[in-house]
C-alpha cells in the first residue's frame, strides 16, 4: 500500500498510510482527524473526510485478478 501525502493544520506535509488507520472523524472547519492504532491522539488534517477516504482507496492495491493467478 502506498502513502498519501496531505497536509496537517499547521502546513506540515505528513505520508499516510491507511494500514494503521482505524477511523476518520470529521473536525472543525473542515478538517479530518485521523485516528491511528497505537496513537493516543489524532492526526487532524487540513481536508474534508470523503478526501481523506478517496486518496487512501486510490492508494490501496488492487486484489490480484483471481483467474490470471490461475494461469500464470
């Protein structure tokens, strides 16, 4: 899986990775926080929610193609 590159709310550009991400919440004006196992507090990032989830399923890998794994 690929990281995402985004903002944080102070301008910081930060690389996500939706592997250790165990929730999205909406913030204040706009903002996403981005809730991370193992992490006390959040990651709170300058875009909406539906950004922040589009950008990581663009990222994840497709699932392999289950008749082409048979072929090959």
């Amino acid at each position: 899986m690929r990281f995402v590159e985004f903002k944080d709310v102070s301008g910081a550009v930060v690389l996500v990775n939706a592997a250790g991400i165990l929730f999205l919440r909406p913030a204040e004006s706009g903002c996403t926080d981005v809730h991370f196992a193992g992490r006390q507090e959040p990651l709170r990032l300058d875009a909406r929610v539906h950004e922040v989830a589009e950008a990581l399923e663009e990222a994840a890998p497709e699932p392999p193609e289950p008749m082409m794994s048979l072929l090959s």
